[in-house]
C-alpha cells in the first residue's frame, strides 16, 4: 500500500488539506463563492494568476487578476486586481493566459478576440496584452499595455457597437467560447511565449457585402513592446499568416502543442466530423507536407469533443474520449515528430480497477461496487514532465453518474508508472470533492490541477488541488 505522502497523492502541506479556492472578490463565504474562472497560468515559482469575474456578475461587466501563491495560500496583499475593458461588452473575456520571459523577467500574455466594424463591414481578429508579476499591464507592450496584430480589414475599433457588429457575423456568436463552457479549449485562442516571441492562433473572419470569410490565423509578437514580429510565411518575412484549410475546410485547432523551435503541432477538427486531424507545422508557420510519409496529416478517428496532445523530445501523443464517459477507456495515439507510429504510446488507458485506499471499509465497499460498474475514463490533458513521463488528466465517471478527478502516468517507455498513486493512478476519494479536471499543470515536484464543482447552472466553485509527483 503507498504512502500518503508518495506521488500521485494529495500533498496534504498545500492551501488546506492539498487544495485552494480561487476567491471571489468581497465574497467571504469561500465555501460557497469562487471566482468564475475562465483563464489561468502557472509561474515558474508554482504560483498562478487566474482571470474571471464574480459569481452574481452575470454579465461579466468586471474582469479581474488574482493570485496563489505555490503554498496554496491566497495572495491577499495584491488581492483582486479589476482588468482594464479594451471596448465594451466583454472585450476581456481572454480565456487564453500564458507565461513568457523578458530580459529575464516573468510576464503573463492574455489572449482576447478583438471586433471590429464599419458600414456593414466587420471583422473579428486578436488583442494580446502584457502583465508583470505584480498584475500591472505592461504600459510598454503595445498601446497602453494591449498590441492588436492588424486584421485584413481596415476598419475601425467597434466601440460601443459590438452587438450589432456580432449580428452582422454568422460566426461570431458560436466561435466563442461560452461561461458555461468553462475551459472549452475548442474555440480558445492558442498562445505561447518562448524565446521572447509571442505565438498566438486564432480564429478570425471578416464580411464584406454580406460575404464571410473566415481564417485560422497564426501570429508572432515581440514579447518586450508588442510589436510584430517576422519570420512566417514561405519568405520568412510576415508577422501574421492564414493557415491553410483542410480539404477546402476550415480545420478548427482543438489543440496546440509549441514546439521549442518555434514550429508547433496542431490537432484540429473540421465541422460535422467525428475525427481529427493531426498536422505539424515549421517555425515559419507552413504546413510540413512530409509529415508522415508525405500526407501531411495523419488522421485520428473517436470524438473530437474530448481530445488531448503533448509533444516533447521527438514524441507527440494524442488522446480522445467521450464526455461523461461511462463505457469507454481513453485512447492514445503515439507518433515520433516525422509521424512514425510509437507503438508503446498507441494503447488504450482504461478505468481503475481498484477501491480507492485509505477510505472507512464501507465507504471503499460503495466505491468498490461503482468500479464494477464502470468501464470509462476520459483523460483529456496531456502534459510530459522533465522526466519524459506522460501525465494524463481527466475524469473517471461511475454508472450512476458520479465522476471524480483522475490522472494517470506513463512511463518513458510508455508503460503504467506503478509507483505513482495505485498502480499507476492518482488517489483521490469522494471525500476530497474533486470532480474533474478542467486543466492541469506540471510544476517541480508537483502537479496543480484545476477543478470545478457546479453549483448553479452557470456558476461553478473553482478550486486547485495539488498532487505529488
């Protein structure tokens, strides 16, 4: 029997009992109220910032910046921190938050759509902006702190005109991600920092005499001031580019994968499929048409709905499963970077076999006779550690409905790691009230993972709980 101090295990020394609320702001009922969290990311240091407004804001007027620091503790000095609105009606809705360095300092990039509107004319692009670690825009990025990649039209911001700029679009509605859809990576900007280099793709689309067009865009930024950058395009000399369509089809990118070189894999869906595509592409942001075996694409069969990828060290690993899933084991698909198939990491991840430990002997009998029920997990977030480990992030749910947290990890060579939690599973039980996993985050000797529980319809309490690794 593993210890409760071992990995794969609640670390018990973070936030209380291994967890931490996300607080909401004047709210002191923390057992109740959470900020609605709709991004985060992870600091070096195991800190995190999040951004979301309150719970009985229903109409996002107010978007702030918080902390907690890497004990689980809430930083109560730098408290809630209100984000500027770019123009109105929920231009801060970033949902998209990375972490870059800069002349050796720690920032954070959000990541928002961005409207714009004239005559019947509309365009929707991308707005990047720049924190530093004390929450504070960067007043040096861009204009005022916010950089706006120029979009195809030249049209002016939709200042205080954004709902009829949206009616003018059959797409911009749906393209959005939505506060019930918390986390809903699907249609989320993908962004990255590395290298003092801003990346970030997107969706955008313009209509011109009631024509639509709409594009994946792909963009670099420099990270210090905001200005763009180069190096795209098959001339190497483009800051922003379309990324080409599939078939004649827009290929939404699910998922992202950066790479260190600037190149980045892409795993992205195309409307009314129930498939995938995984493609890869260079640093200048074309399609590498060699990639496995001169296709250019490989593709990858299961719901789409639920989908995960991590790449690292010429190993690339896709992962579906159903929502809610109660009959299926989670799928993996393995590929070197040339797309070469790794047989160790195309195998099937299926639910855990054994009672949860450590649990009152009736209570372990309950979760024992829900096991012989159940048959599905859904591992959804993928992430390598410095190690080469794949750590997997996800859902188990029972028949009766019931779902709680699960992750798993692999080892280099793709096997179980039976030393991590129960063979290979994290420990968690109903005690711990931990759901789900709606991100996840490898950090030194742990992994933070973001979880919900829904309270109300459209309103979730948001917490983090911290696992050894």
């Amino acid at each position: 029997m593993a210890k409760s101090d071992d990995s794969g295990y609640i670390d018990p020394t973070y936030g209380i009992s291994g967890q931490a609320t996300v607080p909401a702001q004047d709210k002191e009922n923390t057992d109740r109220y959470s900020l609605q969290v709709q991004a985060y990311a992870t600091a070096s240091d195991g800190s995190m910032v999040f951004f979301g407004h309150n719970p009985d804001d229903v109409y996002e007027e107010d978007g702030f910046l918080t902390r907690i620091y890497s004990s689980g503790q809430w930083d109560g000095v730098t408290k809630h921190v209100p984000v500027r609105k770019l123009i109105p009606k929920k231009q801060w809705a970033y949902y998209t938050m990375t972490l870059g360095e800069v002349d050796g300092e720690q920032r954070f990039f959000t990541a928002s759509p961005f409207y714009y509107a004239e005559d019947g004319s509309f365009a929707r692009h991308i707005a990047i902006q720049s924190y530093g670690m004390d929450l504070q825009k960067i007043v040096e990025f861009g204009n005022d702190g916010v950089a706006l990649p120029s979009p195809p039209l030249a049209l002016p911001h939709a200042t205080g005109k954004l709902a009829e700029a949206h009616k003018i679009s059959k797409s911009a509605q749906h393209k959005e991600a939505k506060p019930d859809q918390l986390f809903d990576y699907r249609f989320q900007q993908k962004l990255a920092c590395t290298n003092e280099k801003i990346t970030v793709l997107f969706y955008g689309s313009t209509v011109v005499n009631g024509v639509e067009d709409e594009s994946i865009w792909c963009a670099v930024l420099n990270a210090k001031d905001g200005k763009p950058g180069t190096g795209l395009g098959a001339d190497g000399i483009q800051s922003q580019v379309r990324l080409p369509k599939f078939d004649g089809k827009l290929l939404s990118p699910y998922r992202v994968a950066f790479l260190e070189d600037g190149g980045f894999f892409v795993l992205g869906v195309t409307f009314g499929e129930d498939k995938c595509y995984l493609q890869r592409f260079k640093p200048n942001a074309t399609l590498d048409e060699k990639f496995a075996n001169d296709v250019g694409h490989i593709e990858i069969p299961g719901s789409p709905l639920h989908v995960g990828l991590a790449a690292h060290k010429n190993r690339v690993v896709v992962s579906t499963a159903a929502f809610h899933n109660t009959s299926e084991a989670t799928k993996l698909w393995g590929f070197d970077f040339s797309g070469k198939e790794l047989p160790a990491f195309t195998k099937s991840i299926p639910f855990n076999p054994q009672a949860a430990p450590g649990l009152p002997k009736w209570l372990s009998n309950v979760v024992r006779e829900k096991q012989k029920r159940n048959k599905g997990m859904t591992l959804n977030h993928l992430r390598f550690d410095a190690k080469g480990r794949l750590v997997l992030g996800g859902e188990t749910t029972y028949a009766e409905g019931d779902s709680y947290l699960q992750l798993v990890r692999l080892e280099y060579d793709g096997e179980l790691d039976v030393n991590f939690g129960v063979g290979g599973y994290s420990a968690v039980t109903p005690e711990d009230y931990l759901f789900n996993a709606k991100g996840m985050d490898l950090q030194g000797d742990g992994i933070l993972v973001f979880s919900q529980i829904t309270v109300d319809p459209g309103e979730g309490y948001q917490k983090v709980a911290r696992f050894k690794s």
